[in-house]
C-alpha cells in the first residue's frame, strides 16, 4: 500500500495530541494516512505498554488510518544511529509516503527532539541508492518524501504554517481520548501526571482555538518546516 502521509511519533498518542486533526481532514479528504510509532510508551507512569496498544489501535480506527506500526524501540533510550535509522527507512520505502510528519523539533520530554531528528535523517537516507535495504529477502527501492513537517508537542514552538481542523477538531479530541490510561479521569487512582490533569486536556482544544484565531477559523494545527513552503500563487494562501 502507498501511503500520501506517514505520521511518525515517539510514543503512542504523540500524534493524536498534536496533528491527528490535519489527519482526519485528509483522510475526509481521500488521502491514504499511516502512523508509525516508535516506542510503546512502557515507561509511561500510568497504563501499561499492553493497555498502550489498544488505545493506539482505538484511536487508529476513530481516525481511519490506513496502517499502524510499532517499532519497539526503548522507550527514553533508543538513540538516532544506524540501526535505528534502517528501521524507519525499510518502513519508508515500504510505503513510500509522499509527505511525513515528524515530533516537535524540541519539547519537553527528550523522546520528542531525538525522535524528530532520527525520522527527519532517515526521511534523507532512504533516498541514497547505496543504503540497501531487504523485506522478505527482496531489496526495496529508495524511496525520499518530497516533504517533511514537524508537528507542535508541549512547548509552544511558533509555526511556520498552520492547518484549518475546524471541521475535525471533534475527531482529533475522540482520538485523544481514546488513551483513556493517560489522560484527565476523576476517578482514575493512578500517579498523577503532568498530561493527566484536566488543565492539559483542555490546553489541547484551547491551543488549537488560539491558533485558529490567529488565521481566523475556530480550530487550527500548527507546524514547522524544514525547508520553505512554496506556494504556485499567493492566492493559494488563507
């Protein structure tokens, strides 16, 4: 299956917090939407790795997301090297994205910049011919994404560009919600959190208002750039 978008993320829920809005447009939209994970999250404080994939398969289906693929890298510890890098990259030229969203470039929690760089570095490798790759025995093609974006996590990084989700911005907080382990819950007896409290629930829908006032629709998802964003005609802008 080729993919139009793979969504990347250290942890499960990573993409559902910060761009599953600008998924859910582009699924309703026809586009074919994969999500890889990186780690399973085990060193969550709350849930475990088990209760992790069945949200992650949950939210998966709230979105329609065409694949979900779980590398099980080290949650806090898996590095950008080589080994890592060839993961990703045999992923890459499996589905040969055209476009790929990435972790904040810097946040909070260190998963999310070593993340960031370790996919936007394999997005460049699997385009170099003598990195040779194998599934199943055969060697894949290269294959490079024409473009990579990052998506804002914890920190307010300012964007570069900025998507209307207004018409999704229901369906990116069910998918949130989905990760029922993680998230605000009255009743809930696990540890608390800095993500557990109903103030960083609400901050997801009320980031996303702040960001669509600033363009002037209700609801927005923000991103940063690698490389300027071209436009054919400066009346494709908003």
């Amino acid at each position: 299956m080729k993919l139009d978008i793979l969504a990347v993320g250290a942890h499960p829920d990573d993409i559902e917090l910060s761009c599953s809005g600008t998924i859910a447009k582009e699924i309703s939209n026809g586009k074919k939407v994969g999500i890889l994970d990186l780690t399973r999250g085990e060193l969550g404080t709350r849930g475990t790795p088990e209760i992790r994939d069945q949200e992650a398969k949950k939210a998966a289906d709230i979105l329609g997301i065409s694949i979900r693929e779980n590398l099980g890298f080290k949650d806090g510890f898996f590095i950008n090297d080589q080994e890592h890098q060839l993961e990703i990259i045999k992923v890459l030229r499996k589905y040969r994205p055209e476009v790929v969203l990435c972790n904040a470039i810097t946040d909070r929690h260190i998963d999310h910049g070593k993340g960031s760089k370790l996919a936007s570095d394999s997005c460049f490798l699997s385009g170099l011919r003598k990195i040779e790759t194998y599934v199943d025995g055969e060697i894949q093609e290269p294959w490079r994404p024409k473009h990579v974006y990052h998506y804002i996590q914890w920190v307010n990084i300012e964007p570069d560009f900025v998507v209307d989700i207004s018409s999704h911005i229901d369906k990116k907080m069910e998918s949130v919600m989905a990760y029922a382990s993680q998230f605000y819950d009255a009743n809930s007896t696990e540890p608390s959190t800095p993500i557990s409290s109903k103030n960083f629930s609400d901050s997801i829908k009320y980031r996303a208002a702040d960001l669509g006032r600033i363009i002037g629709v209700p609801y927005a998802e923000g991103f940063t750039v690698e490389r300027y964003v071209a436009v054919d005609s400066i009346f494709n802008l908003i």
